[in-house]
C-alpha cells in the first residue's frame, strides 16, 4: 500500500487551505441521492480498511464503526504517521463525543476547515456528515499533495490521468464522472504502467461491466488496491459520484508514484524544447515582420522621391491631400509596428539570455539598425517630398498670376496696335494740302511719342514671357509664339514708322501752316491718355501676397496714387482747355472746322470717358486691397492660434520627455508597480492626443490658405510630430525594459529586495544619471556589494572577468539589464545541457541512446516529433537500428549551433 507519512509531513498549511477552500462546499444535498451515497459507502469503507488493516483492523458499517472515536483516531494515526492524544475508553457519549473531538481537532491542526462538521453527528451515526468527514480526510492525505506541472490537487490529479491515458484510443479524460464509465480509462491507466498486466487492444467500449471488473480485479490482485466499487455501482448510474471515482484514482496515482521520476525528467524536456519552440517562433515572426516593414519602406521610398510636375496648382494641392492622407493614415500604424519590432528584438534577446540560449542575429538587412536605417532614410523622403509640393505649388501659383498677367498685357498691347500697319502704310500726304500735311506730320510724331510709350509695355510682355519660360511653365510654346508675334510685329511697325516719318519730312518743307493749338494738345493729351491707359492697367492688375506687410504696401502705393489724382484731374481740365481755346478762336474768327484734330485721335470726349472709367476703378481697388488685408488679417489669426497650440504641445513633449527620463531613473515599488504606474501613465499621454490632432486641424487650415511662415513660433509641424512619436516610443521602450527585468526576476527566482537593492546599488553609482555605468563606477558599485576587487588592476582578476561578462563588446559602460543579467547568474541556477543529458538518460533507462518509441510514450507528440526530427542517429559502439543521440541534441540546445 502507498506511504503517505513523507508527503503529509511536508506540506504546509497554506497550500492546504488553497485547494481545502475550494473543495469545503460539501454538497449535502447530492449525498441524499441514494446511487451516490451507496458508491461513496463502499468506496469510502474500502479506502479507510486499506488503511485500518496496517493496524490490524477493518470497519463493517462506515456510520456506526467510527461512533466512538476509536478506529477514526487510529485512521488518523495509520495515514498521518503521527501520534494523537490518548482516547478516552469510556462508554458513555461524553467520551465519544471528546474522542471525536480529537480527531477533528487533529485534522483541522493540517490546516482543513471543517464545515458544519461536529463531534455530535458522528457520535449521534449521521451518515450524510460521516461520510463529508471522510472525504475530506481523503483530499488531505490522499489528493492534495498530488502536483503536476504547477497544478495540484484535483486539477494535478485529472492532468496526470490525461497525460497517462493520451495515447490510448477510445479514451478521453475530461472529468472524475462520466470519463470512467466504460472502465477504459482504468485499465489505460494500469497498461501504461503495468502493459504486461492488461491486454488493452482485446477490450471493447461497449462491454462496460468486463472492463470495469477486469481493471478492479488486476488492481486488487497485483497493485494491492482494494476493490473499492462494483462495476455495476458505476455503469447502472447515469454519472457515477465523482468523488468515490477521485477516491479510486488517487489510490491508482499513488500506486504508480514510483514512475514519477520518468514523468518529472520529461517535464524538464518539455520545458526546455518549449522554450526552444517559442524562441524559434518569435524569431520568425521577427524576421516577417520585419522584411514586411522593410518592403513597405523600399515601396513607398519611390513614390516620396517622384518629382513629376503638375500642370496647376489644383493638381499640385491633390498631390499635397494624397501626402497628407498617407502621414495620417498609412505611415501610424506603421510607427506602430517599427515600435512592436523593437520591443519584440528585445524581449526576445532577454528570453534567450534567461534560458541560456545564443543571442539572436536576424538575416542580413534586417537588423534593428537596418531598419532604423531605413526608416530614417524614409523620413528623409517624407521631408524632401514635402518641401517639393510647397515649393512646387508656389511655383504654379506665381505661373498662373504671371500667365494671367502676360495675357492681359499683351491683348491691351494687341488691340493698341491693331490698324497701326495700315495707318503707317498709307500715302493720304500725296493729295494733301501743306496744311493737311503738316498737320499729318504732327500726327506721325504723336504716334511716335505714343509708340515710344508702349516700348515699356512690349519689354515687360516680353519679360514676363522670359520669366515663365524659365519657370517652366507648361504651356510656354502658346506664350512664347504670341510673344514672338508682338515684337515681330512690333519690329514692323518701327520700320513703317520710320519710313512714314522720312516721307512726311521730305515733304514738310512744302507745308508751313499748322495750327499750334491743336499740336499742343496732340502733345499734352497723347501723354495724359498713355498715362490713363497705365493707371486704369495698374487698377486693374492681379496681385498675390503673403503677409500684411505686403497687402499694406500695396495699400500705400494706392494711396500715393490717389494723392496725384487732383494734379492729374487739373492736367485733364488744361486739355480741355486747349480744345476749347480751338473753338473760341474758330469762332470769333469764322473759322470751320471740318474735321477732327489733325494730330491726334484723342479726342475730349475719350479723355473725359477714360477719365471716368479710371476714377470708376479707385473704389474697385480700394475693396479688392481692403478684402486682402481682411484675408491677410484671417491668416494672421490662423499663424497666431497655430503658434499657441504649437508652443504648448512643443512645452508639453519636452516636459514629458523630461519627466519619463527621471521616471525611468527614479523608479519605486514593486516592477509589477512600476509596470503599472507607467502603463497608466502612457495612457496619460495618449490622453492629450486630441491636442495632437487639434494642432494638426489648425496646420490643415494654414495649408489651405497658403500660409508658409508663421514669426510667432520656432516649431513645425513636422518637429512635433517627431517629438510626439519619440515620446511615445520612449515610453513602450521603458515598459519594454521593466517587463523584461520582470522575466528576468521571475525566470531567476530573484526576490523584490534583491531588486530593490540592485537599483538602488546601479542608481546610487550612475551619477551622472545616464542608464549606464562606467568602468570605475561598476567596480566601486561592486565593492558595495561585498565583491572583492578593489585590488584588481585594470584588464586582470576578477573584475576583468566580470567585466568580459557585463561587457563583452569592450564599450566600457555596463547597462542596468546587463547588470540584472549578471547579478541573477550569480544568485540562481538555470537549466544546463548538463541537467538535460541526465534527463533524457533517465527516459532511455540509462542508456546512451534514445529510442523515437520511449520519446512517443514519455513526451507530448509535439515535442516528441520536435525531438525524433532533430536528433541525430547514435554512432556509438552499443548503437542498435533506430537509436538516436540524445546528448549532441541536448548539448546543441545551448550551444551556438542553429537546430
């Protein structure tokens, strides 16, 4: 029979209470059902005479035989190995009642709380509060030392029934019930122990009865387990009483305890190949990660350094919404995963170190550096391709105004010179009188003063058509043809002017008369007019600007203009004038006049037209530029509300940079705490996210209107939104390195005192708060620690090996995870390749081989299959078909060889 004495003396009261509290809640009303108190009598009474025998006596009737409290403090004494207090031999109830009482006193010293369990209903025979006592006598000495894989009691017992009986078919345990009814699982159970004893494959599912009395019979016969139960107590009951089928488990997990080293060196296994398994996958989600990283950067590169130039500026704006759509929308999540890789590189380098494992090194281009590399170089693309839409669009904007500008020059210059060629060409001179041809002198040189006057007009057309060919503007064939045009056609008309001139003075010495009056006012009116015909093109003229100071300038030059009106309106009046002396004179001297002055086409009427057209014009300009300097005034207000949500949210980072930066320095508590403190303070941070996207509202609306500097801050948007990414992901790496100190205190069994005052050792001796320590400030932080290396020069003894050790690259700076790793390498033991041999040794029975059947039956199928792929065949003189080397296999699992 099984030997409890050990176990009980070793477990303690707390972990009895853990599992004692969860099965307390004896259901009473279940043992009224009468299949189920019947199973549990026979079971219960079998359970305690496998005990009572040992000392030489049995009960007959559970509810009677342990009224007295005799056999009952015996029970105790058999299954405890203890002595209880001297029973009282008394017949009367009052001694039954005390010896009752010392035997629950003794249970409830184990640390079970007994419910609604009393010495009087013992004594008084109450079956239902009997048979309770009983149970709960069996979860403490017979189930609740059972542990499998960190689970105990009925949980360790029910996964220690599934791993034995996994490989057997037709049987699938998921309960103490049900799952036992067909009596396939005992005899699994005795099979995978005992295959010698049971003929497994001769059973049938539905011959219940024969599996059940065939597995209870080899039990009793050859296990020494008491036949505790009919097999017709279980099939005739719809779900047989759970706890008579944990009762009779329990006796079956005792009986084969002897195997449990077998299954504890297999956990190692397990253990081990599940952490290679994990490890192997991280770093193939690594590795996808990040080359899908990678690809999204080499194609998105291309697209940000494309320099195809649009046609108009609302081409050019669509291309500015498409950046915009991507900075929003395509490039955060992003972020997100460049952030995830990181903290995934490091907490699988962190896993790698606990477990004894070689460092990780990711395929060749996709190292962390690589990517930040890249990643750098893409931000580079971003800003580059930003400054070109802003440049281009501004480009675009100056080419439409100039287009505009050309073309509204040059049909004022088009329709001044149109009939000009056939006025030129004409010989009226031939068949005039003196007169009339003096007069057409005149005339010819009015048109030469007027022609001089449009020579500024043909040079800024073409000026402004040199201009938008080198701004590349995309329609400059059509600008420069009627460009070339106008000065071929001006050209002409030079010439023609020059001939005409020659023709008329060949004949000017033949024409004497000409009449001053009306050649003074050819000369003051031509003039007068060209300079209306400027002022009305001035009042007319398209103007862009970009800040107040301009629109206010322009404002100036208008009000200038209006200052010289009233000298302009009294040159008007003296032409007037002139014509009206022309009448006078005609008229007191009885002169007709039969035509219109012979020197110029300018009439009174024209100048007094072109006069009110131009002051028609003044209030025009004065609402355009007033509209401006409204629109100038709007986008100051704009500069002005970007500026104050830029320099706080700019004030805001920097503080929080700062004040993560003392955080991380600085931290107290538990690292759970910590973990916690800075995960509720990363939400802080993504509280004021709104303030993020308010200012990106208020950058929006700059863009919209054009606005390309702003005097009232020194931030750009694409400053903070660095800053805000650099913080955010300051903040994930400094969760990242405190889940990484938990994996390493929790995966090293360090304390939180030992962590308190490693931090406390690092952080007192990093003076200069940098994260890292120096050579010197290392070695002076070791000496507190009670190392002894004051002595050790520099590059000899211990300290140059603990140096080797913290600092393997020579950087001279030894980091807190660094410090971490070494001090729990000093502090704890780990699993060796040395440990991992002696447990495969122990499932190959000591052999020096393995074979792929023992890794089946002892491990899950997974790792087994893991295992039998990896192992090499065994070479060695004692070698037999299928062997396989466990010990290379073990020691390459922590060596620098790639499985």
């Amino acid at each position: 029979m099984v030997d409890y004495h050990a176990a009980n003396n070793q477990s303690s009261a707390g972990g009895v209470q853990t599992y004692m509290e969860q099965e307390n809640d004896w259901d009473r009303d279940m043992l009224l059902d009468p299949a189920w108190e019947k199973q549990q009598r026979k079971t219960f009474t079998a359970w305690c005479n496998s005990h009572l025998r040992k000392a030489g006596t049995q009960i007959e009737n559970i509810e009677e035989d342990f009224r007295d409290g005799l056999k009952l403090m015996l029970l105790l004494e058999v299954i405890s190995g203890e002595r209880l207090p001297k029973p009282e031999r008394g017949k009367m109830r009052v001694h039954k009642i005390n010896n009752v009482n010392k035997a629950l006193d003794f249970i409830a010293s184990k640390g079970v709380k007994l419910v609604s369990i009393g010495a009087e209903e013992i004594v008084d025979g109450n079956a239902k509060m009997t048979l309770g006592m009983i149970w709960t006598i069996i979860l403490r000495f017979a189930i609740q030392d059972i542990s499998v894989e960190e689970t105990s009691a009925k949980e360790g017992l029910l996964l220690w029934c599934q791993r034995k009986t996994a490989p057997y078919k037709n049987v699938n345990v998921q309960n103490f019930h049900i799952s036992w009814k067909d009596g396939l699982a005992f005899n699994a159970l005795i099979h995978r122990h005992r295959p010698d004893l049971i003929d497994y494959d001769s059973l049938r599912k539905d011959d219940p009865v024969t599996n059940l009395n065939n597995a209870f019979e080899v039990a009793e016969k050859h296990l020494d387990i008491p036949k505790m139960l009919d097999a017709e107590d279980i099939v005739n009951t719809a779900r047989p009483d759970e706890k008579a089928i944990m009762t009779y488990v329990s006796s079956f997990y005792h009986a084969f305890s002897g195997a449990q080293k077998a299954e504890t060196a297999a956990n190692r296994i397990c253990k081990v190949l599940a952490v290679n398994q994990e490890n192997e996958q991280m770093m193939e989600d690594y590795e996808k990660l990040a080359s899908d990283l990678l690809e999204w950067i080499r194609r998105t590169i291309p697209w940000l350094e494309n320099r195809t130039q649009e046609k108009t500026v609302n081409d050019m704006q669509a291309k500015q919404e498409d950046f915009r759509d991507y900075r929003c929308v395509h490039k955060p999540p992003k972020v997100q995963e460049k952030c995830q890789l990181e903290i995934s590189f490091n907490t699988l380098q962190t896993k790698l170190r606990l477990s004894n494992r070689p460092a990780f090194m990711p395929s060749e281009g996709r190292m962390v550096s690589d990517i930040n590399g890249a990643w750098h170089t893409l931000e580079g693309a971003e800003k580059g391709y930003e400054e070109w839409i802003l440049s281009e669009i501004r480009r675009l904007e100056r080419l439409e105004h100039l287009a505009e500008k050309f073309h509204q020059k040059a049909a004022i210059h088009e329709s001044w010179t149109d009939g000009k060629e056939a006025m030129l060409t004409q010989k009226d001179y031939e068949t005039s009188t003196l007169s009339e041809v003096k007069a057409l002198l005149r005339k010819h040189e009015a048109f030469e003063s007027d022609l001089a006057a449009h020579q500024d007009r043909v040079e800024q057309i073409a000026a402004i058509a040199q201009e938008l060919n080198e701004l590349d503007y995309y329609d400059s064939a059509s600008v420069n043809a009627r460009c070339q045009k106008i000065c071929d056609q001006w050209d002409v008309l030079g010439a023609l002017t020059q001939r005409r001139k020659d023709s008329l003075e060949r004949t000017e010495k033949q024409l004497e008369s000409i009449d001053e009056l009306y050649l003074e006012y050819a000369k003051r009116a031509a003039p007068f007019n060209n300079w209306m015909e400027g002022a009305m093109e001035d009042l007319q003229d398209m103007f862009i600007v970009h800040n107040i100071e301009e629109i206010q300038g322009l404002i100036t030059a208008h009000e200038q203009f209006k200052s010289t009106l009233p000298e302009a309106n009294k040159e008007r009046e003296a032409i007037q004038s002139i014509q009206a002396e022309v009448q006078k004179i005609a008229q007191s001297n009885g002169i007709k006049l039969t035509g219109a002055n012979p020197y110029t086409t300018i009439t009174p009427e024209s100048i007094d037209k072109k006069w009110e057209k131009a002051m028609a014009m003044v209030p025009l300009r004065d609402t355009a530029l007033q509209e401006e300097l409204n629109k100038q005034n709007s986008n100051d207000s704009l500069r002005a509300k970007f500026a104050t949500q830029a320099n706080a949210v700019g004030a805001y980072i920097q503080d929080k940079m700062e004040e993560i930066g003392r955080i991380s320095i600085e931290m107290n508590g538990t690292l759970e705490d910590q973990l916690t403190h800075l995960k509720d303070y990363q939400k802080t941070i993504m509280t004021y996210m709104p303030e993020i996207n308010k200012l990106e509202g208020f950058h929006q609306h700059i863009q919209e209107a054009l606005i390309f500097d702003n005097q009232y801050t020194s931030y750009t948007m694409e400053h903070l939104r660095v800053g805000w990414e650099q913080l955010l992901t300051t903040i994930a790496r400094t969760i990242n390195e405190v889940e990484n100190q938990i994996l390493t205190r929790d995966a090293k069994g360090i304390s939180q005192e030992q962590l308190y005052e490693y931090r406390a050792s690092f952080n007192h001796f990093d003076k200069d708060h940098t994260g890292a320590l120096q050579a010197e400030e290392f070695k002076a932080c070791l000496i507190s620690l009670g190392y002894d290396v004051e002595n050790d020069k520099q590059g000899d003894g211990e300290f140059a090996r603990i140096m080797s050790i913290v600092d393997p690259n020579g950087t001279g700076a030894v980091t807190f995870q660094a410090f971490i790793d070494f001090m729990s390498r000093e502090t704890t033991d780990t699993d060796t390749a040395d440990q991992v041999i002696a447990s495969f040794k122990i499932l190959a029975a000591d052999k020096n081989f393995i074979l792929a059947d023992e890794l089946r039956r002892e491990l899950p199928p997974d790792q087994a299959e893991y295992c039998i792929a990896r192992m090499a065949p065994y070479m060695g003189p004692d070698a037999i078909p299928g062997a396989l080397d466990y010990m290379s296999f073990s020691t390459a699992l922590y060596g620098e060889s790639d499985l």
